[in-house]
C-alpha cells in the first residue's frame, strides 16, 4: 500500500462547498489537499443559474451569511478574475398579490439595511427595456447582488489556490474508506494510496452514503433535480438578472411576509431569466424533488414539454430577436428537507457537510469560512 505526507486538513469533493473549505483553511496556513474523484468536477456545482442572490434567503439564518458571501465573491474579483459581475436582481409582479409580496420584502430588506428599491411598471420598463409591460404591477431592484459563470467560477477558484495559496490537488482520485486510526484520519484510495491528515471534510454529496453509511441521514436529505435552458447570444442586452413573482413566492425569505401564502400551485413555473457575457441567455428552472430512498424516480430524460413552459413564461416576460434552443441540462442536487445543511462530525476529525442544494452557490463561501473558523478556534 503506498503512503503519502500527512496534512493538516482533506477535503474530499472538489465541487464549491469542498473549494472554499479550501481557500479558509488555506488562509489560515494549513497544509490542504483536495481531493476529486472524476479528472474535473462536473456535477451541481458547474450546473446551476450561477445567480448570488442574498434576498431568497431565510432571514432566521442565511441571510445574513449570504451577505457575507457576497462581500467575499466580491474581494476575490479584485484580485482575479472570479467570473463575479455585480450586475443586480430585478423581481417583477404580474399580480396584485405578488406586488404586495415585494411591498413586504422591500419593508424587511430596509429593516435589515439591504438595498432595495421599488418601481412603478413604467420604470421597470425603462429601466429594463427587453421588458413586456402587459400586465406587470412593479418590481423591486436589488443593486448590490450578483452573478457568476457556475461552468468556470469553481475551476478558477481551485486554479488560483493551487498556484497563489500551495493547495494540492488530486484529481482521478476515489476514496474508497475514511476512519480515525492511532488519534489521526486516514483515508484509503482505489489506488490503494494511504494519506493522513489532522481533519478530513466530506464536501462529496452521495459518495458519502458509500463511505459513512451509518452517518448519512437519508431522512434529512432530498434529491433534487432541475432543468435549464441555454438560448443562443442575443443582440439584445439584459442588465440585470430577472426573476419572476412566483420564484419569489417560494423563496425563503417570504415565508418572513405577511402575506405568504403557501398555496402555490406545484406545477407553476418559477422563471429566472440570465444573460451570459456572450450574449447568450438562461433560463431557468422547473425543479423536480424526491426522497432519497427514491431518486432513480427522477430519471435522466430532458424533457421537452418543461423547455417549452419555460419558454413560453419567458415569453411573457422579455422580448428578444430569437428564441432558439442551444443546450438545455439538468442539474442534480441533494437537498437538506428543512432549509438547512446537514453538519456531523464524526469521532471528533472526520466532518461531513451536504445537503446545501441550490443555495450552496450564494451561501457557501461564507458558511465554508464560518465552518473552518470553528474547527480551527
């Protein structure tokens, strides 16, 4: 069996939980490797709108981490290019009900000294020109959030650890076993490869179930699976991110409004409209979830008949030259069923961390910094 150096922390799971556990431990002068099972990491990560949105959270707890994730989004890019663009979020009301939702929000934002303004449908208009004004009631700007490539942000994060911060990095690289041995962890590779360190984080989604079973909380955790279109570059230029009134009403923070009303229907679709720095614009995302137990009932096709409802909401909203189709994916993700994230550590060294799901984009980076502030207080 072949022996390696020990190192103060292992991450397992290179995606961009693992990454930014990463980088705060490495800030910290701790001796990290990172560890990736496939040649480059691929899966929910790489997947997502890549939209950093502080506003959809939960005010009881992410909120106010996702701001923090912002102002560390934002001090990376200063100093490389992150892929980060402060370009701001609009929520646009097409019904009374969603304006008053805003109305609320706006009120809760201000409280919080987040900044937020409200405009009438003909400054949202003017403000945002690709806009259909039919049968919109007013929107509410959000200037200070932002955007990210979800494709490129994570590889050139973990490229700028390697080359500025001495991460190393194990690519094609599959843990087959994790266990504390002689006060220390070890983890074992198919390669047979024995590496040791003071700390392993698993930042790995379902591998954990293989490597911890009687550690994984199936009951805890949902997967989900969304589905995204990409249309082909457009002359027409979107400013801001646009996301609709019904995204908005299954958002975290409006469970925080007066007027919240849980009773949207199941299939509505919730439309998140993005443009890429080449023009091209996403569209997103009709999400799918289910236990864990039953994830195989999620499938693997596309499906045709939710990229033509998505389509035609995004109709409803912005008018653009063309609406043609150029990729369209899925993303899988696992969940935690109430909001949270799943944290267990295990015989004092070993730390699992999963179920962020789709806020793991705006809530991360903070989170990762606050998590590896504790282990090394």
């Amino acid at each position: 069996m072949l022996k390696s150096k020990k190192y103060d922390l292992i991450v397992v799971g290179a995606g961009i939980t693992g990454t930014f556990c990463a980088l705060h431990a490495l800030n910290k002068k701790k001796s990290v490797l990172l560890i990736e099972k496939d040649n480059s990491p691929f899966e929910s990560s790489f997947r997502n709108l890549g939209h950093i949105n502080p506003s959809g959270q939960s005010f009881a707890k992410w909120f106010d981490i996702s701001r923090k994730s912002l102002r560390i989004y934002q001090g990376l890019q200063e100093n490389f290019d992150l892929t980060f663009s402060k370009t701001g979020t609009w929520y646009i009301a097409k019904s009374t009900q969603e304006l008053t939702l805003l109305h609320e929000l706006q009120a809760l934002f201000e409280e919080r000294n987040y900044p937020a303004q409200l405009y009438s449908p003909a400054d949202c208009k003017q403000l945002n020109p690709a806009l259909i004004t039919n049968k919109i009631f007013g929107g509410i700007h959000l200037p200070n959030e932002g955007v990210v490539d979800s494709k490129e942000m994570t590889h050139r994060l973990r490229n700028h650890l390697i080359s500025d911060l001495g991460l190393h990095y194990k690519p094609n690289t599959l843990v087959v076993d994790v266990e504390k041995r002689r006060g220390i962890a070890k983890i074992v590779t198919s390669q047979q490869e024995t590496i040791w360190a003071d700390h392993i984080i698993l930042a790995c989604g379902n591998q954990t179930q293989l490597l911890l079973p009687n550690h994984y909380p199936n009951e805890l955790l949902q997967k989900c699976q969304s589905q995204i279109i990409k249309l082909s570059p457009q002359r027409t230029q979107l400013k801001n991110t646009l996301i609709s009134g019904a995204s908005v009403e299954c958002f975290s923070s409006s469970q925080s409004c007066p007027s919240f009303d849980n009773s949207l229907p199941q299939d509505e679709i919730k439309l998140t409209i993005k443009q890429l720095k080449d023009g091209s614009v996403l569209l997103g995302e009709t999400v799918r979830s289910t236990s864990i137990q039953k994830q195989s009932d999620l499938g693997f096709e596309l499906s045709m008949e939710a990229n033509n409802r998505l389509i035609e909401k995004a109709k409803t909203f912005i008018d653009l030259p063309a609406w043609d189709i150029e990729s369209t994916w899925t993303n899988t993700y696992l969940e935690h069923v109430g909001d949270g994230v799943f944290s267990k550590t295990v015989d004092d060294i070993i730390h699992i961390l999963a179920g962020m799901g789709n806020k793991s984009i705006t809530t991360s980076p903070a989170y990762t910094q606050m998590f590896i502030n504790q282990l090394y207080q």
